[in-house]
C-alpha cells in the first residue's frame, strides 16, 4: 500500500540531508580558509570554548530561505504528480508549504528534511480532515428520527460498487441494524444475479425487477418494503454505465427525486487514481453526492486519489476497501492513512 508514494518521499529526504550535508560542508571549509588567512596575518591565542558557549551554539538558529524551499518543493510537486495527487491539491500542498517554512527559524540540530516531512504530513492530514463526517453517527442519529433510511450508490461499473454495498450491509448489521437491498442497476443482468448472490450470503432481502424496468421504481418499492416491515436501512445499487453518458446521469437524477435518498455515496477504485477523482467530480456536479468509498486500497502503490478526492469534491471520504471479504472495510481516519503514508 502506498509503496511507491513511500520509496518517493524517502528519496526525497535523503536528497535533502545529501544536499544540506554538501552546503555545510562548504561552509566549515570556507571558514577553515578564512581562519587561516586570519592566522597567517596575525596569530591569536587560543580561547578555550567553555559549557555556555557549546549550549549556544546548539541552540542558535538558521533561516530556511526560498531558494531552498523552492527546490525542495520542485522535486515534491513532481512527486506527488506521479503519485496520481490532482493538480489543484499539489499547488495547495506547494502554496502551504511555502508560506510555513520560507523564513522559519530553525536550531542548528534540526533537518531541513524532518522540518520539511513534519509539516507535509500536516497539510495533508489539514486536506484530509477538512471535511469530516462519521457515518456511524450520523446512521444512529437519522434512524432515531425516521426509518428507512435510503441509501444510493453510485459509480462506474467494474469498480467494486456492488460489493461495498454488501461491505456496508454486514457493517450495518453487525452494529444490529436490519438492511435490505435494492438492484436499481436493471440495465445489466449481471448486476442483479451479483447482488443477489451477496443478498443471500447475508441473509438479507433483496427487491428486484425485471431487468431493463425502471430503477427508481424498483428503489421505491425497496423503501416501501422496508417500511411495511419495520427494516432500518436501504441499500441500493444504481446502474453503472460511464459518467460521459447523458441519459445515467438524467436517470440518477430521476432516482434522487423520487426516492429521496438520505445519502448519495460515490464508489471508485483508488488505483484509478486522477481518472477516480474526475469521476467523482462529475457525479457530483451532476447529481450531488455526500460522500465517497475508495476500493483497493490494499493494491494501490501511489495513494494520490485518497488525498484528492475529499480536497476536489469538497464531500468526505467515508470508508476505504482493503480486500475483498465483507469486513475487508476501514473507516475513514486520517491518521492511519497518514501512517501509512510516511511510515
């Protein structure tokens, strides 16, 4: 997970310690220089440096200047480029980064890298916080208020959509809530039969149609059913075709207006890295989501989706799929992404 994002910043900080190493190398010889052209010109005793004078020079302080932070950043940008981090996220990452440490005092002790890692793990834990919502939460609190609570999932096709709905089904119940699904993607046969074969896994109703009838119709009678017997949650699919076409996105509109889903949740896959976030920029200028799930996660070696997409939609990331087994779900946290970051 993240190993190339990893191997990257690790080299990066290594070029840094290789460089600053260099810059006071050739100062301690230039000093050497100008301390025998002293010498040579008029010979001094020796002044023997006591306690204070060592605990001083520990503590005395360099500036970081913006030629060196501009460097810094140089390599850092095309870092996080290739580590698939949308554009508009690097210029933030590079605008922060400038403004805390061009200037910034530091003891002569302190790395220029560790000062520079320290506050690259803050901004991205800032971006990654910045719109924080726990699901948990906000499930006990909205099943206090109403049942069902509706729930809609929406993504391209082939990237583990239908099985995070199943993911957050066995979630919900292990917390004892009831759930039932619906197969509102009635556009692909393969979708009903798949979510079927998790509904009955589970243990878990699944309402379906025929295949081509209306989506909305079919999520409506999901609400219905769950009403009628008292279930706690809906969950459905919606069909998957590419954001590019005109007619998913009228049709998930349609779906919003008359089964008014209490969350519209984006699914895609991290690996897909800037195409992901794009995705889920468009989904949510045309439709509106709350939300987004990134799927594996486990198999993804760059990490630049999990660090965009909340920054580009301005919507939370809620959980992250790490394998393919129902508990194989992380909740969202910025610190154990962190962690694994710059670990």
């Amino acid at each position: 997970m993240f190993k190339f994002l990893k191997e990257k910043l690790k080299a990066l900080k290594e070029k840094i310690d290789r460089k600053e190493k260099e810059e006071i190398k050739k100062v301690e010889e230039a000093k050497k220089v100008e301390e025998t052209e002293v010498t040579e010109e008029k010979p001094k005793p020796e002044k023997k440096v006591g306690l204070k004078e060592k605990l001083t020079s520990l503590i005395l302080e360099r500036t970081i200047s913006e030629k060196q932070v501009d460097e810094i950043l140089e390599d850092l940008e095309i870092i996080l480029l290739e580590s698939d981090v949308a554009f508009e996220v690097v210029e933030e990452i590079s605008k922060q980064l400038k403004s805390r440490l061009v200037g910034r005092k530091r003891k002569v002790t302190e790395k220029i890298s560790d000062i520079f890692l320290n506050e690259l793990k803050f901004i991205i834990k800032e971006i990654l916080d910045a719109n924080r919502f726990d699901f948990d939460e906000f499930i006990q609190k909205r099943i206090a208020e109403k049942k069902p609570l509706n729930i809609i999932f929406v993504g391209v096709n082939g990237t583990g959509k239908t099985t995070t709905i199943a993911k957050i089904a066995k979630r919900l119940m292990d917390f004892g809530y009831s759930v039932v699904l619906a197969a509102g993607d009635t556009y692909r046969a393969g979708a009903i039969e798949q979510l079927q074969e998790h509904a009955d896994r589970l243990g878990v109703r699944l309402i379906k149609h025929r295949v081509g009838a209306d989506p909305a119709a079919v999520i409506y009678d999901a609400i219905k059913h769950a009403e009628s017997r008292g279930i706690d949650v809906v969950l459905a699919d919606t069909a998957g075709r590419m954001h590019t076409k005109k007619n998913l996105i009228e049709q998930l509109g349609k779906i919003k207006r008359v089964t008014k889903p209490d969350l519209t949740i984006f699914v895609d896959e991290s690996i897909a890295g800037n195409d992901a976030v794009e995705r889920a920029r468009i989904f949510n200028e045309a439709v509106g989501i709350d939300g987004s799930i990134l799927t594996k996660l486990d198999a993804d070696p760059k990490g630049g989706t999990a660090i965009s997409i909340s920054y580009v939609t301005g919507k939370p990331v809620l959980f992250l799929g790490v394998g393919q087994g129902y508990d194989d779900l992380v909740k969202f946290d910025s610190n154990w992404l962190i962690e694994r970051i710059f670990s």
